[in-house]
C-alpha cells in the first residue's frame, strides 16, 4: 500500500510538473498608437503614454496616470496583482533624459533592482529574474520623468499553472493521506 500511495503522488507531481506552461509576453510598441494599450502591458497595469495617442514613435513615454507631473515626482508602475505574482522575469530598455533611478519589486514588496540610469547612454536593457512575481518598478528624479523618460522593448515571462493540474496534485495528495489511514488502522 505504501509504495503504490508514493506511485500516486509521483504521478500527480509529475502531471502538475507537465500542466506549467511559461509564457513569454513583449511589448515594442510597434503598434499604431494607442492599439498596445489594449495588450498584456496596458490591461495588466497603471502604465499610459505621456504624450497621448499622437505619437507615433515605436517607444512609450512613460506616465503613471495619476495626474501628478513635475519635478521630483515618484512615478510608479504597478501590475496587477495576479499577473504581477505570476512573473517570473521582467526585461526592459529605458531611456532618460534627467537623473533617474529606477527600483523594480517582487511580489512580496522586496526590492529585485535598485538601479541609477546613466542619461549619457542611448537606451539601457535592464534584466530582472524573481521567484516571489514581480510587481511592478517606481522611478524617482529630482527633475521630471514624465516627459523625459522612454521605455521600449518589455518582455515579461509568467508562469501559469493549469487548473486541472492542480486538482490532479490535489486529490493525489487525498489518496496518499487516505492510504496511510487506512494503513494505521
């Protein structure tokens, strides 16, 4: 009996091991302004362009939609909270044109990145991997940032578990629990 209830958590650990399908989801804004927003980045966060619908460059001018603008305002992005736990990675280039740094958070509120963006460079590509989600980044300046600061190229990666999966795992476990009962009567 023991060795058959190991058989069946082996089973239904390897069927939910099988039934987790990584997703990779990019945004380079290619689309005519302002189709993105009705893709995975603008459905699953606070991110508007600051420049409205007319511009037609194939990058975003970040905005946080709060309606507060100006210098040393914090601009803060954040996912929705269950796509934001489901990330895995977050890769992004960004551009600035006044002093900014950008810190990028996991799912459980720890900083991942903490980052000062060099405004002599073109576009930067900054990487983050986490195993908590991530959920979201906030940019502080002393100057401006909406206005001056682009992003392009966002690539996300989530982990989506399949429902019939877990409740295979699930009612393995009940089997393996009901068979060591049984066994200790």
């Amino acid at each position: 009996m023991k060795k058959s209830g190991l058989m069946a958590a082996a089973c239904a650990f390897s069927i939910i091991s099988f039934n987790v399908s990584a997703i990779t989801l990019t945004e380079d804004f290619e689309d005519p302004f302002p189709a993105w927003e009705s893709n995975w980045l603008g459905l699953n966060s606070n991110i508007q362009n600051y420049l409205a619908p007319s511009n037609g460059g194939s990058f975003l001018w970040i905005d946080d939609d709060d309606g507060i603008r100006g210098a040393g305002e914090t601009v803060e992005i954040n996912f929705e909270p269950t796509f934001g736990s489901s990330l895995t990675s977050l890769s992004i280039d960004i551009d600035t044109y006044v002093d900014t740094s950008i810190q990028v958070y996991s799912g459980t509120g720890g900083i991942l990145l903490d980052f000062t963006l060099d405004t002599t460079l073109d576009y930067e590509k900054l990487s983050i991997f986490s195993s908590s989600g991530i959920s979201g980044f906030s940019l502080f300046s002393a100057g401006q940032i909406e206005g001056n600061t682009a992003i392009d190229n966002v690539v996300v990666s989530t982990v989506v578990p399949v429902p019939a999966a877990l409740w295979l795992f699930g009612s393995g476990l009940i089997g393996l629990i009901g068979l060591t009962r049984r066994k200790a009567r």
